[in-house]
C-alpha cells in the first residue's frame, strides 16, 4: 500500500511539474473575477513582469494590451538596432 502511495505522490509531483512548465508563456493571462461586493473586474497576469493588473472594463484591458504589445514591440525594434549597428562596427 505504502508503495502505491508514493508512485502516485512522485507521479503527482511530476504532473505539476509539467503543469507549471506548460504554463510559462509570455502571454498575459487574461481572468474575469469577481471582488467581494459582486462586480466584475478583468485581471491581467503579465509574466514577464510578474505583476497582476486589474482593469473595471474590457475596453480599458484591451487598451492596455495594445499598449504593452507595442512597447515590446519597440523595445525589440530598439535591441535589433543596436545589434546591427554593433555588427556594422565589426
């Protein structure tokens, strides 16, 4: 008995394991939520800065969306400058 409760805690601990490791996107994780009083609230998970935001409407979310993504957008625009000119200076 004691045998098959530790083949189900290792397989168990190899399934969150998987979980976790399919889990890390750098997409937002986008959730509807409800606060204490019942109203709704989108919550924005962003996991390459580790933060939640939360936004009261759809359209505020989308908005910051959009922004983000060009921001990253920018700054991977910014780095590939930079590397072609470093790569020119050789």
């Amino acid at each position: 008995m004691l045998y098959w409760k530790f083949l189900a805690n290792q397989f168990d601990r190899l399934w969150q394991a998987f979980v976790r490791f399919a889990e890390t996107t750098q997409e937002p994780k986008v959730t509807w939520r409800r606060d204490r009083w019942g109203r709704s609230y989108l919550e924005i998970y962003d996991f390459s800065t580790k933060k939640h935001y939360r936004f009261d409407s759809e359209q505020d979310a989308r908005i910051w969306l959009d922004r983000d993504r060009f921001q990253q957008t920018e700054t991977q625009k910014e780095l590939l400058e930079k590397n072609l000119r470093n790569l020119k200076r050789l």
